[in-house]
C-alpha cells in the first residue's frame, strides 16, 4: 500500500522537480550569468567596484535570485531521489548528496559577494586601492568557489542521466544528454582549476550542451511527467 501511494505521488513529484528546475536555470542564468557579467570586469578591480556602485540595485537582486536558486536545490535534491530509487537506491542517494553539497559550496561561496557591499559601507580605514583589491579578490574566490560546486554538479548529471536511462520512465535520449552536460561541467571545473586561460575559451562549447541536457530535463518533466509503466526495479 506504501509502495502504490509513493508511486502515486511520482508525477506530481516530477512536475514539481520541473517547476523547480525551470527556476533554478532561469534564476541561474540571470544571478549567476547575466549580473555578474554585466558587474565584474575581469583583470580590473577599479572598474568593478565602480559598477557594483553604478548598479548596486542590479547587484543585490541577482544575489537575492542566486539564493533563490541554491534553495531550490534541496528540495529537487529530494524529488530527484524518489524519482531515481526505484533504478538503484544507492545510486539515487549519491545523485542526492552531489546535488546537496554542489548547493552548499555554491551557498558559501556568494557570502564572498557580499563582501564588497559591506566593504563600500565601512571602509573609512582603507585607501580606494586597497577596498578595489579586496573586493576583487571576493569575487575571484566566488569563482573558485563556484567552479568547485560545479564539479558536483557534473557527477549529478552524470549518475542522474544513468538512472533516467536505465529507469525509463522519462525518455532515455534525456538521460544521454543530460551525461553529456554533467561530462562537460566537470571538464569545465577542471580546466578552470588546471588551465583558466583555456577555459575562458572552452566555456562557449561547455555551455551549450549543459544547458541543452538540463533544459531538455526540466521540459520533459514539466509537459510529459514520468512514465510509471517502464518504471525498472
């Protein structure tokens, strides 16, 4: 009887996970592309301290979105557990905590965005110089920080795209892209780490498949559901 109610439940959870996903990219695209692309000046601290100054509104809400973002994490986390159980219960736990920690290091990691706001409140004892430079090095630790929540990500979409191709309740063709993605994020987060200056170049070709592999996901949840039938146990 347990196991009919928690089946029941499947595809509300999946339409939820959707909901969820389809704000996490969104939210993602705009607090973690779109504002720190039109804030941060790499290689010039002057020039992004002058533009959070300029934009400070613009500023603060993209770290309200991206926070938005990293909580709607934990409960996909969950849904995505129950979805994946029935495939392999140990390999849904894993999905789980990769989806759980890559949520918390990026968490950590945007307090670093907040330093240059409360920097630019009280900075009475620091020259212009020396408040541009701290502010900077917050946000390139922001970047490590995230880099480094990515690399989980990636071993998510990886174990994540194995149990939807194997589970077959969503098509096996998201399960494909979706491994595509999670590969791509971690060869991004390593190249960042082993050679940044390759990575700058490397990013429009990583992007593209993550974003088609987690779009495709969250479309495929929110129109078609899952699919009880093929459910492999």
């Amino acid at each position: 009887m347990k196991e009919q109610i928690a089946e029941a439940s499947l595809p509300f959870k999946a339409r939820m996970g959707g909901v969820l996903y389809l704000i996490i990219i969104i939210g993602g695209l705009f607090g973690a592309g779109y504002v720190p692309s039109a804030i941060v000046v790499h290689g010039d601290a002057a020039a992004t301290v002058n533009n959070i100054l300029a934009n400070e509104s613009l500023y603060r809400f993209g770290l309200g979105v991206h926070i938005i973002v990293v909580l709607c994490n934990i409960p996909l986390a969950v849904i995505f557990y129950d979805l994946f159980k029935f495939a392999n219960q140990s390999l849904s736990r894993l999905v789980m905590l990769f989806i759980l920690v890559a949520a918390t290091i990026e968490g950590v990691s945007l307090l670093n965005n907040f330093v240059p706001l409360i920097l630019l409140q009280s900075a009475a004892t620091m020259t212009a110089e020396q408040l541009q430079a701290t502010a900077y090095m917050h946000f390139l630790l922001h970047e490590i920080g995230f880099n480094l929540s990515l690399a989980f990500f990636g071993c998510y979409c990886l174990l994540a795209g194995y149990l939807i191709f194997r589970l077959g309740v969503l098509p096996r063709i998201i399960g494909l892209l979706l491994a595509i993605g999670g590969a791509c994020y971690l060869i991004n987060s390593f190249a960042n780490f082993l050679v940044p200056e390759f990575a700058v170049s490397l990013f429009p070709y990583i992007f593209i498949p993550c974003f088609f592999g987690e779009t495709t996901l969250c479309l495929s949840l929110l129109i078609k559901g899952v699919n009880l039938e093929q459910k492999v146990i």
